[in-house]
C-alpha cells in the first residue's frame, strides 16, 4: 500500500517537474517582467508625416484635446508619432509614365507647418516622436508590385499626395520583399543603407536622433534591429511576437520571437508591447479601452494602445466624431485610475530599464502576486497545472502573498 502510494507521489512530483521544466522560459520571463505599480496608458499613433498635408490640422486638434487632461504628476498623455518620412512623388512619377521612382521628404518646405505641429505637441509633452520609416513600404517592391496591378500603378501617379493605408496591406510593410508572396528577404546591404539613411533624415527633420522604432505593419527582422542600434535606436515597439515576412495569403508571418515588456533584443534594445487597439473610426469605445487598462493594470503591465492617423483625417464628421471619442475615453480613465500615469515610451522605457522605484515595483510580495496572475494567461499553463496538481503549492503561494 504505501509503495503504492510513494509511488503516485513520485509520478505528481515528475508530472510537475516536467511542467515547469517545459514552461520554463515563459514563467522566467514573466517573472523578469516589470511590474508597474501604477496604471500607466500611452497612446501610439503611427502614420504621421510625409503624406496628406490635412495631417497637420489633425494633430493640432489632437494636441488641443490632450493638454485637456493631466495626471496627478501634472502630466498630460501623449499619443507618440510613428513617423514616416518620406512618400512618392507621384507627379514626377507621372512625368515618367511610372518608369522611375521619386519621393519627396518630410524635410521640404511643403511639410514645414506640419513639422512644427509636431515639435510644438513634442515641446508641450503631448506628442514624442517615434522612427516607423523613410517610406512606409520599400519603393523598389511598390514599383515590382505597380507592374502586375493596377491599383499599385494609380497610386504611385494619383493627383495630389495619396495616403499609404489604400496600398495593398502586404505593400505596407517596409522591411520585406512583398513584391511576391509569400515575401522575400532584403538584401542585407540595401537594408542596412536604408536603415542609416532615415535614422539621418529623422534627425535632420527634428534636430533629434531617434531612440524609439515601431515598424511598419510590425513586420521587421534581427538583422533590422541591428541595424537600428547601429544608429542608437534603444526602445522597440513591439505587438508581444516579432514578424519577419508576410505569408502565402499576405498576412504578417514568420513569427521567429515572443516578447515581453522590457525583455532585450540580441543587439540591446528594450522591447515593449503595443497590444491594446483604440481605432475610433474601428467603432472601438472608451468603455472598452477603459476594461483594457484595468486589465493591463491587475498584471503590473503598461497599456500601450494604438491609434492610427486615419482616425483623426479625412473627412470632417468622422474626424470629429474619433475625437469626441478620444476626450470622453481620457474622462473615463482620468475617472476610473485616479492614480493614472501618462508619459512618453521612451521614459517608460527609461523607467524599466533602470528599476525607477517611482514606477516599478521592487518588493518581493506584489511581484509574486502580479506573476501568479501573469502565469496564469500563458497558453495551456493553467488547464497543466490543475491537471498535474501544480496549482495546488500555486494556490499555497497565492494566499501566503494575498
Ligand atoms: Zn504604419
């Protein structure tokens, strides 16, 4: 009997062994994890720059309903610019029958006003600016694409400057081939001159070298975050998983890493995770945005929500109508997180990294409680341990921390 009995013992005892040795990786890196002690929201809006001039109207309407709230640091929430530095020239494109390529540069004086609506909202700590790229598509696999479809070629010669987002979504993504699918890798060399040539640009725009990068369609590679820390990019902006390529069907593929926040990239940057959508124009609420940051917040996480240009241009009601449900989304946070704190990615970032006491939780008993949660979401985890009976020393440890 008692054989029998050590013997059950020895086979739970393996059983959870075998499961925490197999999950081992996920569980270390929630526990590495940051844990915020505060609810902290940031908007990401990506697309901003070289494109439709009615951009720079948009932002200062944005910047006005921002610098209407403040945290309890007097802080107002940023909405970070996902920059984009350059787009076609499609009347000199034109001029060329779409034979030849041209773009103009967020640097022209045709982007002046635009630029200083940007470095206004930077001065006033309601706009930070992100790198997302020169194009937001590689122009060599827009022109390959242009050959075989016609909605490519008309864009590239359209009157007047055409938004990226009605290119076809695989064209979207800068650092791969999508000319073809599923996509092919850059040349190495050509990747690497981009990469230096609108580090360069953004820094020639803005009098400022850029330290944070998100990129386009979240597609990007290892070999393009070495390159970006060759130019002192430090903070990645990151969906939880890193794409390389888009698939058979178009969609983002060759998923080769998962992240969490603050985890390091080989070449030493900080990753954070942009995993909450706030699209106005999507039909997303602030209700819903505000049951997003409660959730990110009861897991020690930062809610980094993206919110896209195309919300805030285009046609005047619906425009309007995103930022109507932009400011009762920040009442409703201001309301419910009367803790809330608003800053930039990069001091997020900043924050993480240096373990600011301020922000993140250095005491052994909450972290415990806030991996326990974490630990719980990781897929197939849960249903494991309650199978294998290591939830049970799981729920001891849970109500000796509570
Ligand atoms: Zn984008």
């Amino acid at each position: 009997m008692q054989t029998w009995l050590g013997g059950i013992c020895i086979a739970w005892l393996l059983a959870q062994t075998v499961l925490l040795f197999a999950y081992r990786h996920a569980l270390t890196a929630r526990w590495r994890e940051p844990v915020l002690r505060f609810p902290v929201v940031i908007f990401e809006s990506d697309d901003w720059g070289a494109g439709p001039l009615d951009q720079a109207i948009a932002l200062k309407n944005l910047h006005e309903i921002l610098a209407r709230f403040k945290d309890e640091m007097g802080r107002a929430p940023v909405a970070t610019l996902g920059v984009i530095l350059a787009t076609a020239d499609t009347r000199r494109i034109r001029d060329t029958g779409g034979a030849e390529y041209f773009s103009a540069n967020l640097s022209e004086p045709l982007y002046t006003p635009l630029r200083e609506v940007m470095e206004e909202g930077v001065r006033q700590g309601v706009f930070a600016l992100h790198l997302h790229g020169m194009e937001h598509y590689w122009p060599q696999t827009l022109m390959r694409a242009a050959v075989k479809d016609a909605s490519v070629r008309d864009w590239l010669q359209s009157d007047g400057i055409p938004g990226t987002e009605s290119l076809p979504s695989p064209l979207q993504s800068r650092w791969t081939d999508a000319s073809v699918l599923p996509s092919r890798a850059l040349e190495s060399e050509a990747l690497r001159a981009a990469v230096t040539e609108e580090a360069s640009l953004f820094g020639a725009c803005f009098n400022l070298r850029p330290r944070v990068a998100v990129a386009t369609t979240f597609v990007w590679t290892e070999e393009v975050e070495a390159a970006w820390a060759n130019e002192g990019i430090d903070v990645i902006i990151t969906p939880g998983v890193r794409y390389t390529c888009r698939d058979a069907t178009g969609k983002p593929g060759g998923e080769d890493k998962r992240m969490v926040n603050g985890e390091l990239s080989k070449s030493g940057q900080i990753y954070l995770v942009r995993d909450v959508y706030f699209e106005p124009m999507l039909g997303h609420t602030p209700e819903r945005l505000v049951s997003e940051t409660k959730e990110r917040a009861r897991l020690g996480r930062p809610c980094l929500v993206e919110m896209h240009r195309f919300n805030f241009i285009g046609v005047a009601e619906k425009r309007d109508a995103s930022l109507r449900v932009l400011e009762a989304a920040l009442e409703q946070l201001r309301r419910t997180f009367p803790e809330i704190r608003f800053m930039t990615s990069l001091e997020l970032a900043d924050a993480m990294r240096t373990k600011m006491p301020a922000l993140v939780e250095t005491k052994p008993t909450p972290r415990i409680r806030v991996w326990l949660r974490r630990i719980e979401q990781i897929r197939g985890f849960a249903k494991l341990a309650r199978i294998s009976g290591l939830a049970i020393p799981l729920w001891i440890i849970g109500k000796a921390v509570a």
